[in-house]
C-alpha cells in the first residue's frame, strides 16, 4: 500500500488564512522597524552630516553581516508583498458587494482608507524603492577623509539630490503614501500576532497613527530642509 505523502507544517502553515496573516505581520513590523532607523539616521544628517558619514561607513564596514542583515531585510519585503497581493486578491474574490465609497467602517474593525488603499500605497513604495536605491546605493559616489579615514561622502551626495526640486517634492509625496501604509500596516501587524486584546485596541490604533505620521513627518524633513537651506 502506497504510503500518503502529507506537506510539511511550515507549507501548511504558510498556506493558511492565519498563517499567512502572521507572515505578512511578522515582516510588516521588521521592515517599520528598518524604517524609523531609515528616518532616524537622515534626521542625523541634519545635525552632523560628519556622523552621518561615519554611520554609513560603520555600516558599510560590518562586511558579512551587513549582507546578512540586508537579506533578511530582502526577504521580509519579497513574503510581504508576495502575501500582502495574495490576501488582496483573496478578499476581492469573496466580496459580492463592492463599496460605494470609501470611509471608515468605525472601530472594531478599523476599515479607513489607509487599510483599504494598502495595495496602492504598497504598490507606490515598491516602484520608489527600486528608484531609492539606483539613486543612492547602486551608484558612484565621491569619498572624504574623516579623522584619517577614506569613506563614501554619502552627504554630500544626499545633499545634492535633495536640492532638485522634482525628487524633493516626489520623494516627500511618496512618504505621506508611506504614512498612510504605516498607519493602517503596524496595527494590523500587532493584531495578527495576537499582541492587541479589545480593550487596548482603541488606543494601539491611534498609536500606530501617531507613529506612522512621526515616520513620515521625519522623512519629510530632511528633503525640505535640504532644499531649503
């Protein structure tokens, strides 16, 4: 008798509705994690772009691990949008109603218009992604000496960007798109992991609309300070 072959647990797992549902949590929270660094570490170029060259050449020189670092980064994004267009399309088979509009559905369930634009907003950033790094890592950039030390000038190059008025402005537009993903992606992050109960639902939700409008916000910055200065 021919023994039945049964998929592994981790197939399974990822096949389901819950499954899939953690996944796309699980890398939507690395990848908001990467992010406010992202944000944080261009707020630093404001203040000391020195700082902000030695940051990237202590990046650059973690060699190995950098690369590890930027594959798990790499295959977080490639499970999220794989997941987040599955899902998508899954609930636009089994819904027989379309809207009429788009407004919020109230609470519990957190329907707005950041939750039911999060394949047009994800969209968006991925077309800005592929653009981001041609711009700024897969480029020639020129070098600089600090405290004895020969490093990429990555600030003056950001700088020089920053000051054309096309990419300003098309960058800060794509990061109110980012804003919008965060605000509905970092909730329903935590939720899919189970890490919200309904009495705290009401207040992680503005939370993560408070923090995905700081991110924003942060990002923003930097490009309109550039140029303006």
């Amino acid at each position: 008798m021919t023994p039945i072959k049964t998929r592994p647990e981790i197939l399974n797992f990822y096949s389901s509705p819950i499954g899939k549902k953690i996944i796309t949590g699980v890398t939507g929270l690395v990848l908001t994690l990467f992010v406010i660094f992202h944000a944080t570490a261009n707020l630093l170029l404001l203040t000391n772009p020195k700082a902000y060259n030695q940051l990237a050449h202590f990046l650059d020189s973690l060699g190995v691990l950098l690369f590890l670092v930027e594959a798990i980064l790499m295959g977080a994004l490639i499970f999220h949008i794989t997941i987040g267009v599955i899902l998508t399309f899954n609930n636009m088979r089994s819904r027989t109603i379309g809207y009429e509009k788009i407004q919020s559905a109230g609470f519990p369930s957190k329907q707005s218009i950041s939750s039911r634009t999060m394949i047009f907003t994800g969209s968006v950033l991925l077309i800005f992604l592929i653009s981001h790094l041609l711009t700024f890592k897969f480029v020639q950039c020129d070098y600089i000496v600090i405290d004895g030390i020969t490093m990429r000038n990555l600030s003056k190059l950001v700088i020089e960007i920053f000051h054309q008025p096309i990419y300003t402005i098309t960058y800060s537009g794509v990061m109110i798109f980012l804003g919008f993903h965060l605000s509905h992606g970092i909730w329903s992050g935590l939720q899919s992991l189970s890490l919200i109960n309904s009495e705290g639902s009401h207040i992680i939700h503005w939370i993560s609309f408070l923090v995905a409008v700081l991110i924003a916000l942060g990002f923003i910055a930097t490009p309109i300070v550039i140029y303006l200065k």
